[in-house]
C-alpha cells in the first residue's frame, strides 16, 4: 500500500508541474496532494508544518492565479472587456487544436474584447492583450516554481525515509 501512495503521489506531484503550464489543470493544488499522499504512507511520519506551509502557498498560489492575468491586463490600460475577453480566449485556446493555444487564446481574446469596448484604438488594444500575456506568463512561471519546489520537497522527504518506503 506504502509503495502505491508513494507512486500516486509521484504522479499528482509530476501532473502538477504539467498543470502550472495548462490552466485547465491546477498545478500547484495537484503537487499538494501528492505530497498530502506521501504523508499517508505509514513510513513517514506526519509533519503538520510542511503540510500547513506548502497548504498556504498552494492556497494563496491559486488566488493569485486568477488575479495576476486580470491585473496585467488591467496595468497595460486594457478595461474590463479585456479582462472578460482574456478569460473567454483562455477556454477557445484550450479547447482549440492549435498548436500552444493556450497562449495564443488569452492574447487574442484581449485584443478581440477591446476591440469591442473601442474599435477605433488598436495600439491600445495591443498593449492590453500583451499586458494580458505578460500576466499570464508571470503566473504560470510562479506556479511552475512552487510546482518544481514541492518535486523537491517530494524527492527530499522520500530520500529521508527511503530505507522504510522500501
């Protein structure tokens, strides 16, 4: 049993590192459970500060998550149609069979919605959907950090007891 909570938990702390580039997948939150399942073997004893510790950071992680694109586009002057239009592209881009969509979605859907709020000014358009890449990009790196973090937090505490794991 130890040795299957050991490999779920391997595979939720890989499929989160995979999340923090795909939005559709919450990276960090997934990489939690996998250390959350390796403290549930019964070779590891419970440490309640690393799993209140990383717990907080997953938390304020997904918060920022879904602040950090918005306020991007927000700082490059886009409105709250850009806003909207970055969420909307995000879905298209995902659910799209084009390559790195889900980059390519958000920038167009801000373009498209301040388009829409003031057809007349596309340099401005522009600068809002590249406000809104640049916060997305900000945010996925974030993720992926805390995500590679929690891979070596995993690594470290499976190293410490690697003698009772197996």
């Amino acid at each position: 049993m130890d040795f299957l909570l050991l490999l779920l938990g391997f595979i939720c702390v890989i499929v989160g590192i995979l999340g923090s580039f795909l939005p559709v997948l919450p990276g960090p939150s997934i990489s939690w459970v996998g250390i959350l399942l390796l403290y549930f073997t019964s070779a590891v004893p419970t440490n309640y500060w690393i799993l209140s510790i990383s717990a907080i950071i997953t938390i304020i992680l997904t918060i920022l998550d879904y602040i950090i694109p918005a306020k991007g586009t927000k700082k490059f002057g886009g409105s709250s149609y850009g806003i909207w239009g970055t969420n909307i592209g995000l879905i298209i881009g995902l659910l799209a069979p084009i390559p790195l969509g889900f980059l390519i979605g958000p920038f167009v859907g801000a373009f498209v919605g301040e388009l829409i709020y003031d057809s007349k000014d596309h340099q401005r358009a522009l600068k809002a959907a590249t406000g809104s890449l640049f916060g997305f990009l900000a945010s996925s790196f974030m993720k992926f950090i805390v995500c590679i973090m929690y891979l070596g937090l995993f690594l470290w505490i499976v190293w410490q007891y690697k003698t009772e794991l197996f």
